[in-house]
C-alpha cells in the first residue's frame, strides 16, 4: 500500500517496542463476558477477536537444530505434512538465510515483496499463494522424513507461533500453494464411504499414517497429541488469536512512556516522585523518521534515578487508549492531588454501573479498559473484576440520504435551524421520540411539527392545572377518577421501565397516552379539580427527564419555588393498576360501535344489558330481535341482530 496522503510506499518495519502482557488475560477476559450484560453482538465480537481455539502444538526440528513450533488444530493430519512454512518476519528466516547463502537474494527480494502487504490481503482467499523455498529441511517429530522450509506471506508472525505445518491434500491454501510449487500431496484422511476429492478438509478415517490408521475425528486427534507429548515433541494446546498490546507510539500525543535508558543500568522506570512525566513544549513536528519527543534536547536529557548518572529518556509515547482505559477511576476521585485515584473511594463507588458508547470501541478501547482494570485488581489498587457492568451503544442519526452525515458528502443537518424555530426541548423530545436510541436512522423532520404541539397540550393543561386548587388530602374516586389514576399509574411504571432500558421513544409515547387520559378526563363536565391538578403535577414530573427547561417553566406555574429535580419520581402504585372495571369492545353485527366498562365480576346477562342500552347501540335494535349474543371476557360483546 501506499500513504494516502503523499503516495509514499507503507511498509513493516521492525522497531523496539513496548508491550502490555494483556495476553496473560486472555481465558478471564473470556470467561468473563458471561457475566456482563452487554450485548451479545459485542461479546461475540470480543470472544472472536481473543480467539480461543484448542488444537496441540507439534515440535519440527530444523537442520540448524532450532525447533519449529507449529499450532493445528488438525493434528489428525500431521502425517500428511509435506512442507513447513515460516511468516516472513520470523526470525529463523533470517539464520536460515545465513545457512544458504545461495537462496540469500531470493529470500532478501520476498521478504521485501511481503512488508508493502497488509495482514487483510496476506489473508485473502481471493489472492494468489507466493512464497520462496529456504533451501532448509526440518525433521518430521513421527515419521522423521525431512521436509523442505518455506516461507509464505499467508502465515502471519503476529498469529500463533508464525509457523504452519502444510498439509496439502487436507487444507485449501496449503493445497493452492503445493500446486502452484509442484509440491507433492500425501492423502492422510480419507472421506468415510465415499471416494475422496482432494483437498478434504472434513474429518474421517486416517490412512497412510502409520498406528494410527482406521481412527478418525477427535479420537485421532487425542491419540497423535499423547504421543506426541510422550516423545516431547508437542502436545494439546489452547492457542489465542489475541496478541500482547504494543503501547509504543512515534508521536507526540499522548503520554510519554515513562521509562529512563542509563548506559549504565539499562532501561529504569521513572521515580514515583518525578510522575507524572508532562511533554515538551520546544518539540520538532516536521517528520524525519523519529518520535516528535526525540527532537527536544531539553526533554531528552534527564538523570539515572538508580546511579545518578546522564541518561535519555524513551521519546516514545502511550497509546491514548492506555489513558482511555483507566480514566473512569479518576471520576470519584477528581480532586486526589496525592495518587491516581484512592482504593477505598474507587472500591466504593465503582465499576460503572452503565457505559454507554459506541459498538466501533469493542475491540480495542472496551477490551483494553477490562484489561487494566484485571491487572489493577491484581497489584492490589481494585477489588472488581470488570469496569462496566452494563454496556448500551447508542445508534447514529444518518443524514438524509442515508449515509453518516459528512461535510464531504454534504449531508449535514444542523439542529441550530430547529432548536431556533422550535426550542431544544422540542427537538431534544423529538430525537428521542422519532428514532430508537440503540439503533438511530436517517434524519427526517417530518414528525417535528407533532412534537410542538404535544408540548403545547401539556402547557394548556398545566395552563388549567394552575387554577385548580391544590390538596394533600386523599381524593374519594369516582369511576371516572379511578379511570384516570390508572392511566397515571401505568404511565409511571411503563415509562421507568423504558427509561432503565434506553426505549426513549416508547417512553415518550406513554406520555402522549397520559396527556390525552388527563384531557378526556378534563372535558368531563364534572370532574375533580384537586386530583386533575395532582396527576397534572405527575405529569410535570415525567416530563422533566425529557424536556427538563420546559418541564421547570411548567413547575414554577404551578406556584412551587423549587426545581422539579428537585422532586421525587413518581413511584407506580400497583393497586391502581388492579382494575375493578373491565373495557369491552361492543359490536352489533360484528362492527365496532362503542366501548364501555363494565364491572369485573359482571355476568353475561348484566353485559348483555348494559350494552342493549348505550345510546350508540339502542337506535340500532328498534324493531330488530337480538338473535344472537357472543361475549368474549374482558374484551368484547357482540350482538347479533336481524
């Protein structure tokens, strides 16, 4: 590849780094996962890029007497190993190189041709197998055969043990790469009952490989890996695609690596009492090949803390994701000017009980916070496992066309042109009640309009609410109050409900319902004025967490001197949630005509009469007989007339 912004070929270069073992978590920040409610597209993520997969490791002995550690998870195929291929960075490559001075060139001239590839198209299936021959053998652990050592750009070094045992006749790429080097292919699994086509990478019945032909499957795969660990040569393994944190970064944002190199004592850490380590100022930004830090002399030059002597500083800095993965320790404790952050606060007050944040984070930032929060529990400075026990990712508001909104593309929608025609509250309520928060969707506003004027029926009644006198004795209801207190009441449990679960625009929704119970209940010509004003002030009350200007006009009409979050939410009364009063859809001739309650315990008779005389009803029999009368409780009556 190329560097998008000047063209200038990109390449691998091998450089000094620092690391975090974070590969020393791997099985717990997997095991883990099932404990978090996080979702479970996340985890999947997670568990896939740790990668835990169980195979066995087998021991190649290479005629330069190093071992050639290889990991399968297809050990059943190892007597049909034709030849071993090593990642081009490995660094056997190098001292084989050295031992066949006569493929030196060629080996110089791949492994060039391999650093301008990116690990996405070493991968590919799509794209062609290239290698070069070593002109080196290594010693087969079962068979003692020799086979040739190649080096190939589709294995990895940053990947296993940088090694592979080729078997071409059980596997694809090994197969593509055997024909196109006229390699030969030995057959070592043979399809049950059926001829065999090559390659065949499914399980069946060993052939060719010696004791342990006719075994298939997993049993041949624990037999081969017990012998193997009985000669030493290998054994079963759990590998993990995870790879240890490489911190090192050649740039001038971020932490500088806090470590001292004394020609005399060799790499030391800073002293506690001289952290943290800030950055220069004098720094140098034009590039020459070296970190920003490098360039500041001032900087640069420091004293040994162990002999006192002169020593350099590492020019290197942090990757900003090690800040990023402890910075929520810091919230309790902002104010410590002693230490990071205090144990007994941190352990008080922690982990997080929700995160919320993007899914792109879970593979780098979400893991590498886990992480440091293990080892920290491990050097004694934290008592919990995990740093966030509940994870939501909220979705993106796309631009009109559909895409993510981008200057480039032109898309952009400004919420200044709504804020000013209609306030934040109305566009804040309209963001929550117009798109799901965890999934988001293209911008529209065609739904704005119907916000306003939901805002503008709660102001009228809290208009109303404000002439009505308030009492803090309990209200006698009535059928009708009864009615309207049970439409508070399921507001308020479902709204908490959808609160704790992120389902902003069903919360909103419930609301519209409770607006419109408490403007029916209003148009009633009798009525209670002291209960309307009180579920009109519950209203206010559910209505601040999503339009919390608006809702604190709304609370000082109503003649209270203190904010309304200043105030208690509203709790569910669950026993105004247990109707003595059922609803039934009335029919005549299987069409709707009305609603009506009617009492619980209610017999079909008293339905059927009650029904008989609702005045949307009654017109509808003159001079007809009812011949017949269905009643499904709780929901409907229908009359059958003619």
């Amino acid at each position: 590849g190329v560097c998008e912004r000047c063209g200038s070929p990109v390449l691998r270069k091998n450089m000094t780094q620092w690391f975090l073992k974070i590969t020393e978590y791997a099985e717990e920040l997997l095991s883990g996962l099932n404990d978090l409610d996080w979702p479970e597209k996340t985890k999947l993520m997670q568990k896939n890029w740790i990668g835990r997969s169980t195979g066995c490791e087998v021991e190649f002995t290479c005629e330069t007497g190093d071992p050639i550690t290889v990991f399968t998870t297809r050990c059943d195929t190892l007597f049909g190993v034709n030849y071993v291929v090593l990642a081009p960075e490995h660094p056997l490559v190098q001292k084989l190189k050295a031992a066949h001075p006569e493929r030196a060139e060629d080996i110089d001239k791949y492994v060039a041709y391999a650093a301008v590839a990116n690990d996405i198209d070493r991968l590919s299936t799509a794209r062609e197998k290239t290698g070069t021959f070593t002109g080196a053998y290594a010693t087969h652990p079962l068979t003692g055969k020799q086979v040739p050592v190649y080096i190939a750009d589709y294995v990895l070094y940053s990947y296993g043990t940088g090694a592979v045992m080729a078997v071409a006749a059980h596997d694809e790429r090994d197969y593509e790469f055997a024909k196109k080097y006229s390699l030969p292919l030995t057959q070592v699994v043979q399809k049950i009952g059926e001829e065999t086509t090559l390659p065949f990478t499914e399980d069946g019945i060993l052939v060719n490989s010696g004791e342990f032909d006719g075994i298939c499957g997993e049993e041949a795969r624990d037999a081969i890996a017990a012998k193997l660990t009985k000669i030493g040569k290998g054994g079963k393994k759990i590998n993990y695609r995870l790879r240890d944190w490489s911190v090192s970064r050649q740039r001038y944002w971020g932490a500088p690596i806090p470590m001292i190199h004394c020609e005399k004592c060799g790499v030391v850490p800073v002293s506690e009492k001289d952290l943290p380590v800030r950055l220069p100022y004098n720094v140098e930004f034009h590039p020459n090949g070296k970190s920003p830090l490098a360039s500041s002399e001032e900087f640069m030059n420091c004293t040994c803390p162990v002999c006192g002597g002169k020593a350099r500083r590492d020019p290197d800095t942090l990757d900003t994701f090690v800040c990023s993965s402890w910075y929520y320790l810091r919230y309790p404790d902002a104010h410590n000017d002693k230490q990071a952050f205090s144990k007994e606060t941190a352990d008080k007050m922690l982990p997080v009980d929700v995160y919320v944040g993007g899914a792109e984070h879970a593979c780098m930032h979400l893991l590498y916070a886990r992480f440091i929060t293990k080892a920290l529990r491990d050097m004694g400075y934290l008592s919990f496992d995990e740093p966030f026990k509940r994870l939501v990712h909220q979705g993106v508001i796309l631009g009109p066309d559909g895409n993510r909104m981008s200057k480039s593309k032109g898309n952009v929608v400004s919420p200044d042109q709504y804020v000013e025609e209609y306030g934040s509250d109305v566009f804040r309520l309209y963001l929550m009640f117009g798109f799901s928060y965890t999934e988001g969707g293209p911008w529209n506003d065609d739904g704005i309009k119907s916000v306003s004027r939901f805002v503008e029926r709660v102001e009228r009644l809290v208009e109303k609410a404000v002439q009505f006198e308030p009492t803090k004795k309990s209200v006698a209801l009535g059928a009708a109050e009864k009615q309207l207190n049970y439409a508070r009441n399921y507001a308020v449990k479902c709204i908490t409900k959808d609160l704790e679960a992120f389902s902003f625009n069903t919360s909103v929704a419930r609301l519209m319902e409770y607006v419109n119970a408490i403007v029916k209940y209003d148009a009633l010509p009798e009525k209670n004025e002291s209960f309307e004003r009180l579920c009109t002030e519950d209203l206010v009350r559910l209505f601040a967490p999503f339009a919390p200007h608006t809702a604190e006009e709304f609370w000082e009409m109503l003649g209270h001197k203190d904010s309304v979050f200043e105030e208690k939410y509203p709790i569910a009364d669950e026993s105004a949630l247990v109707r003595d009063e059922t609803e039934y859809a009335v029919q005549v001739n299987s069409k709707i005509k009305c609603r009506m309650m009617v009492a619980k315990d209610a017999t079909e008779e008293e339905i059927k009469a009650e029904a008989c005389a609702r005045e949307e009803v009654a017109p509808l029999l003159e001079g007809k007989t009812v011949k017949k009368c269905v009643v499904v409780p709780n929901r409907l009556i229908n009359l059958i007339v003619g």
